[in-house]
C-alpha cells in the first residue's frame, strides 16, 4: 500500500468549494459559460483532485451527474469548476441538466485528501472513508465515497460495482492487472437546493 497525501480544507472552504461549483452549473446550464474562479482562498491554489455531484430532489432522487478526477496537476478551484460543468452536461448521465432542473438540484463537492495504491482493497478499504477507482484494459470507473453507505453495500460490493461502472467484470478487481486505487476525501453538500452547506 502507497499513500499520497493532499490538502486539508476547512469548513468554511468546503461550503465554497459547494457554491463554486453551484455557480458554475449555473453559469453553464444558463449561459454556456466557464466559471472563473476569481479570488479563491488559499485553499483552492493547492493541486488535488475533486469530485461534484449534482442530485435531483424532485420525486424520489436521482443522480443527474457526477464528474471529476482523484490525479491531477490542476488547482482545485479550477478542477471543481471543470468537474462541475462536466457532471451538468450530457457526457455524465445522458442527458444534459437544463434550466428548470436547477431549482431542484443539490450540489456536493469531494475534496480529495489522501490517495492510497493498495494491493489488497478488502484489507485497506473503509466504508464511508474511501471512494474507489478502478484501472484495467483500457477502462476505468469510480464510485464517491459516501455512495455505498448510502446503499448499504458490502466492501465487495462496492469494488464489484465500481468494475461494473468501469465496463469490467464485477470481480476484476481481484485480477494482478487491474489497478485499485483508494481516495479519501472530505465531501461537502447542500442540505437541499441551493441551501446550507453540511460536511459529511
């Protein structure tokens, strides 16, 4: 097992990494523009990796989007805004978010803080801590780390669907050439549409 270690943000920094990437749906859905990040906290000049999640609340919930990436060379304020407009348009979910979902979106925001290579993700993997990449024959996939809580998955379960979602085998993560990647990150998000910010 590797590990690399990443930036630690606040709480207050959390709640504007969530507006920023808020405002960059936003922006992009609206107006077919980029956010710039402006001014960013301190924080946001670190270079890690970042995740959005778009959600919808209208019925019974359903993803709308997810994007972003745990290896990167980019600030995170940039890589939230890139994640962000990613997880709105159509390469996330099939269908690009459009302007009357907005109201009915919840936002959330995963600040990568350690990366671990493990050669035994049973043994290293904590439920709710980590989310999971997956790398093998040219296809790759990732789940967020508060998703198999959320579901109430096993550790197995959690690997197998990640290899599902990257186009695998449900058990390639048990295969010597298949690369599994762990990510810790501290995940950040709106209670409801557009309201206030909690640190999960």
């Amino acid at each position: 097992m590797s590990q690399r270690q990443g930036v630690d943000i606040s709480y207050e920094d959390g709640a504007r990494a969530v507006e920023l990437a808020r405002e960059s749906v936003e922006s992009y859905v609206r107006h077919g523009q980029r956010e710039h990040p402006g001014s960013m906290r301190d924080a946001f000049y670190e270079r890690t990796g970042a995740f959005v999640r778009l959600e919808s609340t209208r019925g019974r919930g359903s993803l709308r989007g997810c994007a972003g990436g745990y290896r990167t060379g980019e600030q995170l304020g940039h890589v939230i805004v890139d994640a962000a407009i990613e997880a709105a348009s159509d390469d996330s979910c099939g269908s690009e978010v459009t302007p009357s979902e907005l109201s009915n979106l919840t936002v959330s925001v995963c600040v990568v803080r350690n990366v671990v290579l493990t050669d035994d993700p049973i043994a290293d993997l904590e439920l709710g801590t980590h989310g999971v990449a997956v790398d093998g024959n040219g296809q790759s996939g990732w789940l967020y780390p508060t998703v198999p809580v959320e579901n109430g998955w096993s550790e197995h379960e959690y690997l197998d669907r990640t290899c599902r979602k990257a186009g695998l085998p449900p058990t390639a993560w048990q295969d010597d050439e298949v690369i599994v990647t762990l990510f810790e990150g501290q995940v950040f998000r709106e209670r409801e549409a557009d309201g206030s910010v909690e640190q999960l």
